[in-house]
C-alpha cells in the first residue's frame, strides 16, 4: 500500500524532554510538510521541504527542528524550547514541489505529562 | 482578519438532506482551492481540489468556486452518516502555500 505513515500515534513528553515524530512516505512525493493543529485554530505549518536535504521554516517553526536526508523520511524533533507543545502534529506530502496538493498522514498526538 | 474564515458549525443535518459548507476569503491571489474532509483523530483526506471558477462534481460531492466574490463552496447530495466529519477549505497562495480554514464540523443523523 502506497501512503504516508506517522509514529507513534500517542505521545508523552515530560518537561525539558525532546521528542522525535516519525513520518515517512513511500509514494516517491519531492515535497513533505509538517503542520500543527489545535482546536479552533485550523492547520499551522510547522516546516516543509521540497528536497533531500533542504527544508524551510513555517509559520511557527520557533522550538521545533526538521532533518530531510532521505527522500521518504521527514521526521520533525519537538525540542525543550517548545513551552505549548500540546497538539495533533500531521505530516503531509506533495508529488510537486508547487504543493498545490498534499497528501496527509494519520497524525501523531502529543501529549505534555 | 483572518485569510480564509470558515463557520465552525457544528452543522447538524438528517439523511438524505443536502449540506453546503462555504468558506471566504481575502487574497485574490489564491489560485487553487481544495478541500479536504477530517475524521476525528484521523488526517485529513482530499475530497475536491478546483482551479478556476465554476462546478466541479465528484459523485454525490460539488465544489463551487466564485473568485468574483472570493467564495467557495462544498455542496454534498444525498448525505449519509458517514459523511459526519470535519470538513476543512484550503487554498494555495502564489508561493504554493496552503493556507486552511479552520473547519466546519458536520453531523448527519439518521
């Protein structure tokens, strides 16, 4: 089955605690996203990349970190200095680099203990 | 104001009735538009992706779009409660952007 796989589906962070979000892709897409969703306030875009080993900051990229070395793998690294990590994190991707349709994974939940 | 407003709903609907969700926006520059329909805890899932003005129709789904009036629309025939779900527009800036409303939540009851 081709598509975008996202782990772990649940996720705990204890305070000071980086975390790593899995996602990959085996539909051959150039361009992967990460956003973020919260209630009320629609879909965030964390970080993208349009190739291996390039990626550009979102609109809320402050306390997160991305590595883009394989074509299908785009994981994206919560770090320490994210103070409100509590949300539903999806991972996205595009068979263009124009984006103009992306394709989502199931999503990861992030939870702060 | 926000680039694309989108009425939160909940909307609550019986079968077989027709649901039209809409949503507006502000930046004449959006160039493709999409939606996408979100089961709880589940990814978003493209429904519709459109380019220029007018219908298109995929099975019991329709989306409209008028750029003269910066609106789209996403009418579904015939809803089942399946169809009970979050339904999000989205469209691409000139930089290839997407940018998302904030969803409409749909409640089809039997």
């Amino acid at each position: 089955d081709g598509g975008i796989t996202q782990s772990p589906k649940y996720l705990f962070r204890k305070e000071g605690q980086n975390v790593t979000l899995s996602c990959e892709q085996n539909l051959n897409h150039d361009a992967m996203y990460w956003y973020r969703q919260d209630p009320g306030q629609g879909l965030r875009l964390i970080y993208y990349s349009q190739i291996v080993n390039d990626f550009q900051k979102g609109d809320i990229a402050e306390g997160y970190s991305v590595s883009r070395e394989k074509k299908e793998s785009f994981p994206l690294t919560v770090t320490s200095a994210q103070k409100n990590p509590t949300a539903f994190y999806l991972c996205a991707s595009s068979p263009r680099t124009s984006g103009t349709t992306q394709y989502f994974g199931p999503g990861t939940r992030l939870l702060v203990l | 104001q926000k680039e694309v407003e989108q009425d939160p709903g909940p909307l609550s609907v019986p079968e077989g009735a027709i649901v039209s969700l809409n949503c507006t926006y502000s930046n004449s520059a959006f160039q493709y538009f999409m939606w996408y329909r979100q089961y709880s805890r589940k990814g978003p899932e493209l429904l519709m992706y459109t380019y220029s003005s007018g219908n298109k129709e995929d099975g019991r789904f329709t989306a409209q779009v008028d750029k003269s009036s910066k609106y789209i629309s996403l009418f579904i025939r015939d809803s089942q409660p399946s169809d009970s779900a979050t339904y999000l527009c989205a469209m691409s800036d000139p930089a290839d952007k997407l940018i998302f409303g904030t969803g409409t939540r749909l409640q089809v009851f039997p």
